[in-house]
C-alpha cells in the first residue's frame, strides 16, 4: 500500500504544480519536481507570479516520507497543498493517537507538529477505521482538477484529500479573478458533490 500511495501522491504533487503554471509567457522556466523519476528536479514552465521566485521546491513524495518516517504506524487521514503558503499539511493516526505534520515545500522544514490522544470513543482503531483512507480505487488528482476545471474555470490554489460521512473527497480550490471558488469531488465515483463560488 505503501509503493501505491508514493505514486498517488507523486500525481498529486504534479498536478498541483502543473496548476499553479498557467499564465507564464513561454520561454520562462522554475526549477520544479520531476516525479517521474524518484522527485529529482527537472525544468518545467512556471506560469504563476506566486511560483516565480520559489526555485526548487520538494516534492510530495518526500514530505510524506518524513511524515510516515516519524509516524510508521500511522494511516493517513487528510492530505493537503496549498500553492501560495508551498505548505504540506498531512494529519493521521494509530489505533490510539493522532498525528499532524506540516511540511514547508521549498526547504523541506517541518513547520508544525503534534500528537494528542484519541478520546475512548475513539481510540482502539474506531476513529482510525472511520477516517483512514487507501489510495486504491481512487481518481487522480489530475482527473480531480479537470473536473473541478470543467465547473469553474480558474488557477489551483489549493486541494485536499481526505474522509467525510464515508466518502473520500477531493476539494479543489480555484482562484478567479481573486475570488476563491471550492470544487468538492467524490474521489471514487467522480461525482460533483458541491461546487461554491464565492
């Protein structure tokens, strides 16, 4: 399960830079992640004013190697990007504690940390069960940013994957015009759950 969610979260990473690359004249380029071959830097058109100064940045891949690095037991909960902030949010938890880990994507620095325990309600797997997810069967984060694309039309700001009532849904941020528009998928059927624009 390991090896499929490294190549999932290596899609994500792509399509989340690839989003942020719309507007650039050609001719321009950014350092960016190549996930193709193992996260190494590989030259890519950078379209987004926020992105033009980052240079190299870290890919997902890696930041969620830290994450399951200093929680092995742990099954991830939510996993989040941001393209302004270049932050990596990952939450999980064991069958008794849950984790959050935040990750800067341009220097790899853990910014964030937390463990607290599971309520009794909680612990013993419950909550893990409930809120735990597998990459497997899932649509990619490419599909998921097409489709939020086909209902609003804007530069990715940001996406999330994660658990809600039994689902597992993407929400994908769109940024029009400087007003931000909330795409939210249903990572397994594809179906459009709610779209609000501001």
């Amino acid at each position: 399960m390991k090896k499929w969610s490294m190549v999932f979260v290596a899609t994500l990473t792509a399509t989340a830079l690839v989003g942020c690359n719309q507007d650039e004249p050609q001719g321009e380029t950014n350092q960016s992640p190549d996930t193709t071959n193992g996260g190494e830097q590989g030259d890519s058109t950078n379209n987004s004013n926020e992105m033009d100064d980052l240079g190299v940045y870290i890919d997902l891949n890696v930041a969620l190697q830290e994450f399951e690095d200093a929680y092995p037991d742990a099954s991830l909960t939510s996993v989040e990007f941001d393209t302004r902030a270049m932050l990596y949010e990952f939450e999980g938890m064991d069958d008794d504690t849950e984790y959050e880990m935040d990750i800067d994507a341009t220097t790899q620095e853990i910014t964030h940390q937390r463990e607290e325990a599971l309520d009794a309600d909680d612990a013993a797997g419950i909550e893990r069960e409930e809120e735990g997810f597998s990459f497997e069967g899932l649509i990619t984060l490419d599909e998921a940013v097409d489709l939020a694309r086909e209902e609003v039309a804007g530069e990715l700001r940001s996406w999330a994957l994660d658990r809600d009532n039994s689902r597992t849904i993407y929400d994908v941020t769109m940024d029009v015009e400087g007003n931000e528009h909330e795409v939210k998928i249903d990572a397994e059927t594809s179906e459009i759950i709610e779209v609000d624009k501001d």
